[in-house]
C-alpha cells in the first residue's frame, strides 16, 4: 500500500508538499499539485494521514512515534519533540490514550486557568463558568480537564494533551488580540471553542460571546436617565479585547447623547483593588469631576467605592461589571452575564467541533443585562 512519503518520491517533492497539495492548499504551486495529483492517480494513493507518514517525516521508526506520542520516558526528549512537531506539520490527532474505541475519543476537553490581574483574588464569573461548562460537559458523557497554562511558552501545553490524545477539544477563555494559542490550535487541527471573540478581527473560530460594548451602553443610558451628564470611566488599559470593547460603548453612549467625554473622565487600571481606588482618585481630580463612574469589572468597582468612601464622596453614581455577588451585598449596580446560557451553547459548539459537525452558527452573541441597585440611584 502506498504511502504520501510515496507519493512524494514519485513526484520529486517533499512529503510536506505533497501534503498540502493533496490538502488543495493555495501556497502549493500549480505544477507542483499536477504532478502530485498524478503521482497519486497512479499509486491509487488516497490522503489519510497515519503514524507511518509521521515516522517517515520525522525520520524515526513507526514505534518511535507511538511511544514518543505516549510521553514514554524510553524517548530523549529531541526525538519526542521531532514526532510532535511533524505530527502537527500533517495535522494527526492519534489514538493513543483513547478510551473508547468505538468513538475513537478520550471523553476529556482542556481547560486552562485564567491569568488574573490578581493571583490571589478569585475570579467568581469564571468559576461559575467553569461549574456550568462541568455541568453541560458530564451531561454529554465527557470531563473537564484543567490546567495552568504557564507564563512562557504557552502553546506548548496545547501540543502535548492533544498529541498524546488526552483531551478531544479545548475551551479558552480571555481571548486576546493575536492570540497565539488560536494560532497553535489552528495549526494542530485541535477542535476548540472560546467564551469571547465578537471583537476580534476577522474572527474565524467557534465562539460564544456576551456583548460588552451593548452592556455599558446601557449603563451609560442609565446614568443619563439618573440625570449625569459628567460621567468617568475606569477601565483596563488599552489592548485588552474585553476592555476596548466596552470602552467603545462608553464613547459611542456618550457621543449619542451629545456629550463630549475629557480625557481626565477616564483612567486605566490592572484589575486590582488598590490600583483600580488610584485610578478612580485620578478621575476624581479631574477639573470637572465626574458625578458618575463606569467600572467595566466589579473588582474595579470595589476597588472605586473604597476611594469614595474614604474620601467622603457623596452622590457619585457608581456601576461594576459581571455582577459578582459581592457586588450584590453592596448594592452596587453591575451587568449580568448569563453565564447558564453561555456554558450549555458553548459546550454544545464544541461537541459540533471535536465531531467534526460543526453547528450551522457557530459564532452566537448573547445581550447582558442590566441590574440597577442603589449604587446608581438618585438620591
């Protein structure tokens, strides 16, 4: 039988060529893809990538390249590394760790833990997403396997939980612009999904998504209706994806309403408390001090009510994002995510992935909503 080293050979190429010719892809030239479609023809040669192709890119033997995708410690790490690299280059997801062999899947999809401002304050939006994808996941048969993603070299960890076929799929969250495990997920054929990415740039991946622009939006509409024209804004720096995001519904509220924004009305913060009470002393010293402060993170927004109350501010509105519970004990006016309805529609986009039956939208955008407390009210 006929293999694509083969093919290669028979058409005076290399196998990566032959591969993306085979694959129709457009970087291959015209001439080279005619004589690979025909050394194909003749060798009844039909594309279907297998470990021996990996062996043959990587230059090892057939064994190798089962125990190298295994992590067997009988493989020096250069030799693993050379297996995985062209397991990647010829997009081959192995069974190696399978534990069903009808379906031919593990029943695990990854999950790395979110990179806080903040190491040691937990992130209660994502944890209840987490609890909820948990929940949507074990109704499908399938675990959540989660991980630290680390500092440096990143995308690392992606390459071997799928190389080595324990996990079907991944979820991401804290998408970023030029995300680099996008990148890495796409190179390796890695069915994954992301809780964000409406604002990304040509975003071709399946996503779930809450809007952040419409969310302050309508915090911002009512503000006006509470009667504040001066409104500040307290908000990551920029660059961050969620934080440009909902920046742009502020000046885009603000704008409608006929109301030119200062640039002192906003300052940028980590989202830490005591950074984000600096940042709000800095919009509070503005020339013409705001009535009304947005904070697109609850954190921010605590961080903002200890400045104003250490400060003795009175009647200054103020709204947090993601409605933590925190938030609710302190009756401060937050935007609700419907995290419930995120978890189950992302799960089930990622079934549609690993599957290889994506769903007919993959790319669905839910409203937030607005929850007015006192923090917000007249009077």
């Amino acid at each position: 039988m006929a293999t694509l080293k083969d093919v290669a050979a028979a058409a005076n190429v290399t196998m990566l060529d032959a591969f993306l010719a085979l694959k129709n892809d457009a970087r291959i030239a015209v001439d080279i893809k005619d004589r690979v479609d025909e050394a194909a023809l003749t060798l009844n040669y039909e594309l279907k990538i297998t470990q021996i192709d990996v062996a043959d890119l990587a230059g090892v033997g057939k064994g190798t390249v089962s125990y190298a995708l295994n992590g067997s410690d009988l493989i020096k790490p250069e030799t693993r590394q050379k297996v995985v690299e062209a397991a990647a280059q010829l997009g081959y997801r192995p069974n190696i760790m399978a534990r069903n062999l009808k379906t031919n899947r593990a029943g695990i999809v990854g999950y790395s833990w979110h990179i806080h401002d903040d190491p040691a304050r937990l992130n209660n939006l994502l944890d209840e997403f987490i609890y909820r994808v948990t929940i949507a996941a074990e109704t499908h048969h399938y675990h959540l396997l989660t991980f630290i993603q680390p500092q440096e070299d990143a995308e690392r960890v992606y390459d071997d939980l799928i190389s080595t076929n324990r996990v079907d799929g991944f979820i991401l969250s804290d998408v970023r612009y030029d995300d680099q495990r996008i990148k890495r997920l796409f190179a390796l054929n890695a069915p994954f999904v992301a809780f964000g990415g409406m604002y990304l740039p040509d975003a071709n991946f399946a996503y779930v998504d809450v809007d952040g622009k419409l969310g302050i939006e309508r915090v911002i509409d009512h503000l006006l209706a509470q009667g504040h024209e001066r409104i500040g804004l307290v908000n990551w720096h920029p660059g961050n994806l969620v934080g440009d995001a909902r920046e742009a519904g502020y000046r885009s509220a603000m704008r409608k309403a006929g109301i030119t924004i200062h640039d002192d009305w906003i300052a940028y913060t980590p989202n830490i408390l005591r950074s984000a009470s600096e940042a709000t002393a800095r919009v509070m010293a503005a020339k013409h001090a705001p009535s009304a402060i947005v904070c697109t993170n609850d954190v921010m927004a605590f961080g903002a009510k200890a400045l104003l109350d250490e400060r003795g501010y009175r009647g200054v509105a103020l709204t947090g994002y993601d409605d933590d519970p925190t938030a609710e004990f302190l009756q401060i006016t937050s935007v609700r995510q419907p995290i419930a309805a995120v978890s189950k529609t992302l799960f089930d986009l990622l079934l549609g992935e690993i599957r290889n039956e994506p769903r007919a939208q993959r790319q669905v955008v839910f409203d937030p909503e607005l929850i007015v407390r006192q923090s917000s009210l007249a009077g």
